[in-house]
C-alpha cells in the first residue's frame, strides 16, 4: 500500500469515526445519565461519565411513572396491529395475486389510492368516529383501525405474484382447499417478505406518538413514546428517571435490530415507499 | 365429453375462486372502507362545516373555514417555518448519507459496525430520543448546551430562545434521518456494475471525475426517490416539535401538523383543524404527481 493510500484510509476512518461519534452520542450519554445519582445529573458542570454508578434509576422508574401499564400498552398496541395486519394483508394480497374474480382490478386501484393518502387527513375524522363508538381509549380503538394496511397488501401481492403459478395449479388439480393453499404453500414460501413486512407494521407502531396520543386520554392507556412525552410534560426536572425510560423503551427494537438487520433494513426501506 | 368435463371443472374452480376472494377479502376491504376511506370523505365534509367537540350544533359554513385560513397569520407562519425545516433538512440529510454511503460502499475493515451505529436512530422512536435530545440541549443540565458554551457558541438556551429552537429541532431531524437515507443510497450504490468504474478509469477519470460520470447518473434514480420520501415526511413532521418544543417559544417552532393537531384535538375546532388538513393532502398530493411525472420522465430519456 502507497503512503498516499495510506493517508487516504485513515481519512476514510477519521470520517466514518466521527459520524459514528455524533450519532452514538446521544444514547451514550442517555445511558450513563440514566446510570447517575439524580444529585449528580444536575451538579454543574456536566460530565459525560458518572462518579457514582447506580441503578437507582432503572429501580425507580417502576414506582414513580407507570411505566409497566405503558410497555404493557405498546407490547399490545404494537403486536396487536403487526399480528392483525400480517395476517389480513396476506390475505387480501393472496386474493390480488392468486386468485382470479371480477372487479379484481377495480379493487387493487382502491389499494393503491389508499396508499397515497397521508394519515393526517383521516385522523379528525376517525377520532370522531371512535368517540361516537365508545372506542377512545380502548385497545380496540388503538388497533382495529389499523387491522389492515394499504402497504402491506401491495408489497406482499408483488412477492405472491412472483412465486410460480404452477405451484397452484398443482395443488388445485390434488384438490387442495384454497385456505389449505394459502396457508401451507404461499405463506411459507413468503417467509422472508412476511418477517420485512412483521418488523416494518412493529416498529411503526411501537415507535409512534401522534395516533396513540389522539386516540388515548388516561394514563393507564398510553403506550411508551406517548406516555413518557406527556410525563416529560409535566415533570421536567426528573431527568435520571427518564433517561432510564427511554433507556428501557429503545431497547426491544435495538436488540432486535442487532440480531436481525437484514430483516430491519428491508422493513425500514418500506417505510421511505410508504411514505 | 372429457373436454365438457374440464370445462365444467375448470368453471367450478373459477367459482371457487371468487368465493374465496370474497372471504380473502372481506376483512381489509371493510377495514378500509371504514378507517380510510370514509374518514376522508367525513374529513371533507368538515372541513366546509363549523364543526367543534363542544357544540353539538354543526352548521354548513361555506367557505369560511377556508377562508379564516387563509387570514389567519399563524397559518402562513406555519406554512413557512415547516418550509424553512424541509429546505435544510431535506439537502443537508441527503448530503452527509450520500457521504456515509460512499464510505460505506469502499472495501473496508469493520464497516458492518459503523453500518450499525449509523442506523440507531432510524430504529428508535423520534419522540423518545426527542426527549433525550431536549435534555443535552437543556442550559442547566444539558452536555451539548455545555460543550458549545465552552467553545463560545451559543448561550445555551437552545429551545428556550425563538432564533435557536428552529435550529435544533432541524439539527435532530437530520440526525435522525441519515441512516434511512443512507441505507437506500448504498442500495443504489452497490447496484452500480463495476466495469463503469473501470471503464472510466481507463478513460483516465480521476475520483471526482468518476464520481461525476459515473455515479451521480447511475444513482439519478435513488436519489429522487430519497428526495421524494425525504419532502413528503419532512411536510408532515410532528414528533420531535410536540415533544421538545410543544411549537414554542412564541411558536417558533410551529409545524402545518403541529398546527392541525394543536386546532383539532387541543382547540376542539374539528371543521377548521380538517380543512388545514385538507391544505397540506394537496401539497403532498402535488408533490406525489410530480414524483410520477419525473419517473415517467425519467423512463423515456
């Protein structure tokens, strides 16, 4: 290697270094303040490093904010619309794509409108709609009006469309039932789109705020970004507490992240499509 | 006979079919019906009705809503500032990922690492590390607010001063959003064949030439629909104002979103809070067109 690459490497290293510095950053120093004496988070000047470390924090959390009615509510709100929404979005993609029936076509138009219309048109009247139902601050109200999901039915139709027609014709002159079809040959063989599609419709809603805060009024029904938001709102000064929060609310879609990244940066790739 | 029979199974299987379909169906096609489509139809009718949570009263207004609109200074100063927000973070979040793409895309040691801290935020909800973010901005406790002291930039107050909270709410936005921007442009990146590298080379393109030849064509594609995404949500951010600045101080901060959520669901004003609603689905649905007029462009050159 010439001097002049080798110069040329560690400026591409003192890049990728600093970037990986400014972006870490923040969930460094809300890890380490989480892990701080409250005393100590406001002591003047600031450090990046506790003197004393504790778990104070993570201890307290439980007791001083309700904070396991709102990781129970994001694990139910979260899961609630990713399982209703797999399972009802490869259904009606299995329709759009296999499956041959008047006004198919007419149909998947609807789809692909409903795609390009932003969500912060429905939802006054939706909220209104809901409030008439008695569905405002429910799990119903969280999850049923996101049961299904104009995406997913598209992205999963284009992967169905691309699995081999022979594979049905096949099991229907066997004389297979069409659920049996779906569900034991279409389904399997989409793993992998299914898995992009699961983390794509998870971290959507675990990560969301405005529909979760619209929808709930209690506290007891909030999942953690709108909780922990509104907490904030009204304590500010309690900053070890929630530093540890949020600590503990990141954590599930990081860890998962990190064991599955292929899946997540599909999923995510979707997100860009979606929007 | 054997053809009647086909015939006749092949027509049971298209029955079959259909009444499979509906089954298949049902589900999404009702779930739409109810909580799309006729809320968008519902949100139209509002929007030309004074239509408030607290008076059961919902007269037909005409225009009006429309109009007060349009009057009202706080709408077209909301208008401005979620502009001013897409112009730097749109341009500045592509800019640094397609620098992190490009450094990501050479044959380097340790890389699937930076790949992973790079894509951090993009995983983690905005209105948490929103609350992070507000307090290493914070005057008194903050480390960011700190550090810039120290260096002799800033007096600290960073979200409590009307110049400075537009700022970092925009500096946050395009933390956060590298890495999504990223990850698609070294998708696009790596789909580029090798040989028009070589080729180049051969050409005697240095590594601006080749990067101006070869990859800024080549990547025309990904980076419009980066730019596209990066409008479209930049027109409908939300989480970071409402969490570190609730649209203050003086409403500095104060995005179009902000404003329908802050009119429908904190004013009560549902009729008034759907017709901006009703604004900003036209500017996303104009820039949507132009998205598809510039593919199609793009597919005849």
């Amino acid at each position: 290697m010439g001097a002049k690459m080798k110069i040329w490497r560690a400026a591409q290293y003192a890049l990728l270094g600093v970037a990986a510095v400014v972006i870490a950053f923040p969930f460094v120093w809300m890890v380490l303040t989480a892990l701080k004496p409250e005393s100590e988070i406001v002591t003047f000047p600031p450090s990046l490093l506790p003197k004393h470390w504790t778990f104070d924090s993570f201890v307290h959390i439980w007791s001083r904010v309700p904070f396991l009615m709102f990781f129970k509510n994001s694990v139910v709100f979260a899961f609630g619309v990713t399982l209703l929404s797999l399972l009802f979005d490869s259904m009606a993609a299995y329709a759009f794509a296999r499956l041959k029936f008047r006004g198919r076509n007419g149909l998947f138009v609807l789809i692909l409108i409903a795609l390009m219309l932003p969500v912060q048109v429905t939802m006054i009247p939706l909220f209104i709609m809901l409030n008439d139902w008695g569905w405002v601050d429910t799990y119903a109200g969280l999850i049923i009006p996101r049961a299904t999901n104009a995406f997913g039915i598209f992205m999963l139709r284009q992967f169905f469309i691309g699995l081999p027609g022979e594979l049905d014709e096949a099991a229907r002159i066997d004389g297979s039932s069409e659920l049996r079809l779906f569900a034991r040959i279409i389904l399997p063989l989409a793993k992998p789109a299914i898995a992009s599609l699961f983390v794509f419709h998870l971290m959507y809603n675990w990560n969301d705020l405005m529909w979760p805060l619209i929808i709930t009024n209690s506290q007891a029904m909030r999942p953690l970004p709108a909780g922990l938001a509104l907490f904030m709102g009204q304590h500010v000064v309690e900053y070890g507490i929630l530093t540890a929060g949020a600590t503990i609310a990141l954590a599930p879609l990081v860890i998962a992240f990190l064991t599955a990244q292929k899946y997540f940066i599909q999923g995510v790739a979707f997100t860009g499509l979606k929007e | 006979m054997a053809t009647l029979t086909s015939r006749n199974s092949r027509k049971k299987s298209l029955e079959r079919q259909g009444r499979t379909a509906t089954f298949f169906l049902f589900p999404s096609i009702t779930a739409l019906a109810l909580f799309v489509f006729w809320p968008i139809a519902d949100s139209l009718w509002l929007s030309f009705h004074h239509w408030s949570l607290l008076d059961p009263e919902h007269a037909f207004a005409g225009l009006d809503n429309y109009s007060s609109l349009v009057k009202d200074p706080l709408f077209w100063k909301d208008v401005r500032q979620t502009a001013v927000y897409t112009v730097f973070v749109v341009p500045l979040s592509i800019a640094l990922a397609l620098l992190l793409a490009l450094l990501c895309n050479e044959k380097l040691k340790g890389l699937a690492f930076f790949k992973a801290v790079y894509f951090l935020p993009v995983v983690s909800s905005f209105a948490i590390i929103a609350i992070v973010w507000s307090f290493l901005m914070d005057p008194d406790i903050g480390l960011l607010s700190y550090y810039f002291k120290q260096i002799g930039l800033s007096s600290g107050e960073w979200l409590r001063s009307t110049t400075w909270a537009m700022p970092a709410v925009i500096l946050v936005a395009v933390w956060k959003n590298v890495g999504f921007n990223m990850v698609i442009l070294l998708a696009g990146l790596q789909g580029i064949p090798a040989s028009l590298y070589e080729a180049a080379k051969l050409d005697g393109a240095g590594m601006f030439g080749r990067f101006r030849s070869v990859t800024l064509p080549m990547l025309r594609h990904t980076l419009l629909f980066v730019l596209i995404t990066s409008i479209t949500a930049s027109f409908q951010v939300f989480d970071q104002v409402y969490v570190m600045t609730r649209g203050g101080p003086l409403h500095s901060t104060e995005t179009i979103v902000y404003y329908i959520y802050h009119q429908g669901f904190e004013l009560l004003d549902m009729g008034y809070a759907s017709s901006a609603a009703w604004i900003l689905f036209a500017a996303v649905f104009a820039i949507t067109i132009v998205q598809l007029k510039l593919f199609r462009y793009d597919q005849t050159d």
